[in-house]
C-alpha cells in the first residue's frame, strides 16, 4: 500500500484539488481515497499498476460526486426551511412542522433530520452513530410511525 500511495499521491492530489477546486477538500479528498483504497487492499492487490491507479482515480472522482450531490441536497433543503417552501403542499407551516419533531426523543430527531433534510443514508447515519444501519432503519420507521399518529391526532 505504501508503493501504491508513493506513486500515485502527487497526481492525484492535483486531480483532486482540480475538482474540489480548493486545496484542503483536495488533500481530504485524497485522504478519503487512500482510505477506501486501504479498505479495498486485497481487491486492489491483483491489479496492474494501471488498474489500481484507474481506481484510485475513479474512487476520488465518485466520493467527490457523492459529497457533491449530498451538499446539494442538503442547501436545497435548507433552502426550504429558511423559505418556508415545500410545507405549503403538506398543509403545516415550517413552525409547525419544527414543533412536531420535537415530539422525536433527541438522538432519533437528530437522525431523521439528518436522513430526510440533509441526505445521508442509512448506512451514513450508522457509521455515524456507532450502530448497525438495520438499528438507524428502525428507529427512523418508528419515528415516522409517531408522526403519522402525532399528524392524525
């Protein structure tokens, strides 16, 4: 692994800090890949230099994407919080909406905004919260279960 990243982190790092356009999410960029890369070592292994570089360039360029697309969600969501868009459709108003997730007990509220207004998934949220994504799957079933009785009531 060592070989891989003293013959590739130079080229990489310029590819990342290109698409980040910055150069610390650059270098976290690279970061991130080498760690994928570490994760994936036994796959990795039995390629040619070529291949493993394909990789490496194609995994930053996916977790770039991937962190893209989150980001997006999230201020297009954040948009309609401070807009007070998207509630009108539902019948509640953005204070009403906000009181009704502090019916939530405190860590499944933070997961739910976490999964329904910022974007991460299941499995995002499991790694986060130290638990399995089957637990975070649960938990945010039941917390709509509660709205739905809390919206019908």
């Amino acid at each position: 692994m060592n070989e891989l990243y003293a013959q590739h982190f130079e080229a990489l790092a310029r590819f990342c800090t290109m698409l980040c356009r910055d150069g610390e999410k650059g270098t976290d960029l690279v970061q991130d890949t080498f760690l994928k890369a570490l994760e994936h070592a036994e796959e990795l292994a039995p390629l040619s230099e070529e291949q493993q570089r394909a990789w490496l360039y194609r995994t930053a360029k996916n977790l770039f994407l991937d962190e893209t697309r989150r980001n997006t969600r999230f201020l297009n969501r954040q948009q309609m919080l401070y807009e007070g868009e998207g509630y009108e459709e539902s019948g509640y108003t953005q204070t009403e909406v906000s009181l009704l997730l502090l019916r939530l007990p405190p860590d499944v509220r933070t997961m739910f905004r976490m999964r329904y207004l910022e974007g991460y998934s299941a499995a995002e949220l499991a790694e986060i919260f130290h638990m399995p994504s089957a637990t975070v799957r649960t938990k945010l079933a039941r917390a709509r279960q509660l709205l739905k009785k809390e919206l019908c009531t």
